[in-house]
C-alpha cells in the first residue's frame, strides 16, 4: 500500500512503513515484548540488485503505549517519536552479507 504524505505542503507517493513488516514475534516470557522482523531490501531481478526500502518511506511515527499485562493497572509513559527517511536509515541498517 502506498500512502501520501504531506511535507511541508509537497504531496508525494510513499511507502507506508507497515509494509515493511514481515512478521512479528511475541515474547513468551515477558508478554509486553514484541519483536518486529522488517525487510529493508528487496531483490530487482531486471536490474540485478538489492533495492533499500527505507527509501521509499515517508515519515513514520514510532508510537509505544503499553498497560501492564500483568495487574492491567500500570501504565507507562508513552513514546511518539517522529522518524525522518534519513532517520529510519540511520536506526535501521540493511544487512551487510547476502546469501544465495
């Protein structure tokens, strides 16, 4: 899914950064945990080369709100951080071998 996204009064066509998820995985230990797997790179078989998907992403909002599973009476404070394209890519690396 492609979504439109506004900066600063320019429309673009991006790449919502739900796409980029794979899969999850919940912590069966600590339940407020889950692990995200993202593909960063996809494969262009025309051109023959691994293609960033973090390029393609507009901003993204990390958001983190949690209740306390447990008593479901903690709460804790919650986290809105706004994430740029050049921000993503310099928290979310690419990995650096590739396997055939």
């Amino acid at each position: 899914m492609k979504t439109r996204s506004s900066p600063v009064g320019q429309s673009t066509i991006s790449t919502s950064f739900g796409e980029l998820v794979e899969d999850h995985h919940l912590n069966h230990k600590s339940l407020n945990a889950i692990t995200f797997y993202l593909r960063v790179e996809t494969f262009d078989t025309d051109q023959n080369l691994w293609v960033n998907q973090l390029d393609e992403a507009g901003v993204t909002f990390l958001e983190v709100t949690a209740t306390e599973p447990e008593t479901n009476s903690v709460r804790y404070v919650p986290l809105r951080l706004r994430l740029s394209r050049a921000e993503l890519n310099k928290w979310i690396q690419p990995p650096s071998n590739h396997y055939f």
